[in-house]
C-alpha cells in the first residue's frame, strides 16, 4: 500500500480502514453503525493547542467534523482554551467561570 501515491500522507488510507470498523448495532434500524467517539482534547493528555498551536487545534476539529464517528469536544475547547497539563498534572478541571464567554451571560 505504501507504494501507491494515493496513500502518500497516510489521512486516506486511515479514513478507508476507519469506516470498515463497526462498533455498534442500532436496533432501531438493524444496521451496524460506526459509533466510537474522536476527540482532539481529553483530561488524560494536555490540550494539542497548547502544544502545537491554534491552527493545528482547529484542523483537528474540522477533521474529527467528517472523521467516521461521533466527534467529542472537550470542555473549555469552544473557549479556545491552552492550558497546559494533563489530570497526572492536576489541569483536568480548568476554571470555566471566569472565561469572557461566561461574564457574557446575565446572572441576575
């Protein structure tokens, strides 16, 4: 396969293999469905942006968007947030209260 130019970057071929797994049953419809979920950011790791940068952060939103599965999205990753550090860390709970998006919303 490493051969053939359509697989240069490898993106394709994972895509191909990734939608011949099939995780769940759906009852309602009978059909095996692909249902595991993608996620850029989790508590066990530190942020990508963190690491990488906010334009690698955002190309892996877009890609888990069309990536086979349900993509999940981390708390404080619609705030942009770049916080070092992982749970081993103690930066799994970041404060989410004091972001500009939470001043936004009328408390009383």
């Amino acid at each position: 396969v490493y051969k053939l130019p359509e697989y240069v970057d490898g993106l394709p071929l994972a895509y191909v293999e990734e939608n011949k797994i099939i995780d769940t049953l759906d009852p309602s419809t009978q059909r095996h469905e692909y249902a595991m979920w993608t996620f850029c950011n989790n508590h066990d790791n530190w942020r990508l942006q963190s690491m990488t940068g906010f334009p690698e952060f955002h190309m892996c939103l877009a890609l888990i968007t069309f990536w086979p599965g349900v993509p999940l999205h981390y708390a404080g990753d619609e705030q942009d947030f770049d916080s070092p550090g992982s749970a081993l860390d103690g930066w799994a709970r970041e404060e989410l209260s004091p972001s500009l998006a939470w001043r936004a919303v009328r408390t009383q």
